[in-house]
C-alpha cells in the first residue's frame, strides 16, 4: 500500500493537486484500491486555491499519517511570476519536517514538486 499526501494551501494552482490526484486514484483502482490518497493543508478548514476553487483538505499536516509521497503543487498568483506565494513557502517548509517556515526542515521525506512547485522546496 502507497500513502500519497497532496499538499494544499491557499492559492495553490488547481491542476498542480487536481491532476495528480486523478492519476494516483486511478492507479490505486487497478491495484484493487490498495492505495490511500488524501489532501493535506497547513491547517484544518477550506482552502481558497488559486483560480477560486474552494476545497476542504482531509487532514492538516500534523494530523497526516506517514506518506510515503508528497506533491507540491505551485502555487503563485497569476499577476506576479517573480514571488512564490508566502502561503505555498509555509506549508512546505512545514510538510518537509520544519516546526516554523524559518527554521528549516528537520527530516526530509520524498517530495515531488509540480510545475511552479518546483520552486518551492528550494525556498524554503
């Protein structure tokens, strides 16, 4: 059994989580649903992603259970290219073991970035 944990937080891009979670439960289909996949965010409550779609995650990450995959989605706003979005810096920094956003990861678990996601884990 897989463990995926998509990372959520607010004005992360939609498809950066909704796509990967549409090819994770599928896989876990064809290997009779032995796989677990769940939405992960800072905290518990509604987040607003980038777009304005808003989605409740299943779980806020110090209430995650071990994952053996977390991706990141990206997550800047569209009007500025150049500034990660101080909330996508937060919530992974905070999922890559760090107890603030300042103080760096304690232990890092295999991560995967997803598109502008990429440049998070670098930002951290």
């Amino acid at each position: 059994m897989t463990t995926f944990g998509l990372l959520i937080f607010d004005e992360a891009e939609e498809l950066d989580f909704c796509g990967p979670w549409e090819v994770f439960t599928a896989s876990s289909m064809i290997r009779d649903f032995s796989d677990q996949v769940m939405l992960i965010a800072e905290q518990p409550g509604p987040v607003r992603c980038g777009k304005g779609m808003r989605i409740t995650p299943d779980c806020a990450l110090e209430d995650a259970p071990p994952l053996d995959l977390l991706p990141v989605p990206g997550g800047r706003p569209a009007t500025d290219r150049k500034v990660p979005s101080p909330a996508a810096r937060r919530a992974t920094a905070l999922a890559l073991g760090a107890s603030s956003p300042r103080s760096g990861p304690a232990f890092q678990e295999p991560t995967l970035s997803v598109r502008r996601g990429s440049f998070q884990p670098g930002r951290t």
